[in-house]
C-alpha cells in the first residue's frame, strides 16, 4: 500500500503502539470516524512501528475487532511526519497534502475532516 495511491481521498494517518494507553483509550474514536465518512472518500490508516510488539499486534487488532487497517511501520516512517511520540493524528486532504497534525486524540480532529470531507 502506497500513500501516493490515495489521492482523491482523505486519509487519517494514526500513529500508535499497542503498549499506548491513550492510543488505546482512542479506539473507539477512530472506529467511529472509520464509520461516518464514505469510505470512497475517506481511508484511516493506523500506523504501528514498535518492532518489538509486532508478534502481538495481529491478536490486538482481532480481540478489538478494529475496522480499519493496521500497517507495520518503522521509526523511520514515523519520523517522515515529525512523530515522535505517540499517540499522533495526521490528516492528509484530496491532493496528498498534510492540513492536519495533533498529537493526543480531541475532538480538532473530526472538525478538520468535517471541513475536508462535508462541504
């Protein structure tokens, strides 16, 4: 899966580990974002780069039955988009260009997708 492939949608890079509390605490959330949006338009991608919580990162996905993926990532991935701690939001628009990072869930970021994605 290539990013570069996303264009036309918005896409919701989620950066988390899975030993996160507040990323985990934010599951719901995003579950109900992956939701809201047509999913022709909008695509979260939920990032993991831990390497050492790799083994246990399929098990994780299946118990909270997330619906929307989860990608292996690196260090270097993540620093790409200037995380370097977790949990961090990145919003890409239409044209693959970021209009949106926080780190921590809040409510900022549903406002920013509405305005990119119900006009």
């Amino acid at each position: 899966a290539r990013l570069s492939d996303m264009k036309g949608k918005v896409v919701l890079l989620n950066f988390w580990e899975i030993w996160c509390g507040p990323c985990i605490e934010s599951i719901p959330k995003i579950k109900e974002l992956a939701l809201k949006y047509p999913e022709e338009e909008f695509e979260i991608w939920s990032i993991a780069s831990d390497e050492k919580t790799f083994s246990k990162l399929k098990l994780f996905v299946e118990q909270r039955n997330l619906n929307y993926p989860v990608f292996y990532g690196s260090r270097e991935d993540a620093e790409k988009y200037y995380v370097y701690g977790v949990p961090e939001y990145v919003i890409i628009d239409k044209n693959g260009i970021i209009q949106f990072v926080t780190a921590g869930y809040s409510e900022n970021i549903e406002i920013e997708l509405n305005k990119l994605l119900l006009k």
